[in-house]
C-alpha cells in the first residue's frame, strides 16, 4: 500500500493548523496590548525626559 499521498496531505493539514494557532496568539496578545501601549510608552517617555533633564542641569554645573 503506498499511502505517502494521503500522509503528505495529513502533514499539511497539521502545519495550516499549527499556524491558525499561532496567528490566533498573535492576534489576541496584539489585541490585549493595544490597550496598555499607549499609557506604556507615555510613561517611559515621561521617564526618558525626566532622565534627559536631570542629566541636562548637572552638566551646568
């Protein structure tokens, strides 16, 4: 009996679904995220700028 046929069809089956999880994860963990970025980054701009000023007034000194 030759089944390579229907095993290579199997193993395309199987790697289509692997990859429908993945991009499924992908999606939902982009979707969760949207949400928190933007306070995020705001946050460590605030950080990055309060950094850059204080290093700005002791160069002056």
């Amino acid at each position: 009996m030759k089944l390579t046929g229907k095993r290579k069809g199997q193993n395309t089956v199987e790697y289509l679904l692997m990859l429908t999880v993945v991009v499924a994860v992908v999606l939902a963990a982009g979707w969760g995220l949207k949400q928190y970025m933007p306070n995020i980054l705001s946050t460590v701009e605030g950080l990055i700028t309060g950094a850059a000023g204080t290093i700005g007034s002791n160069a002056n000194k």
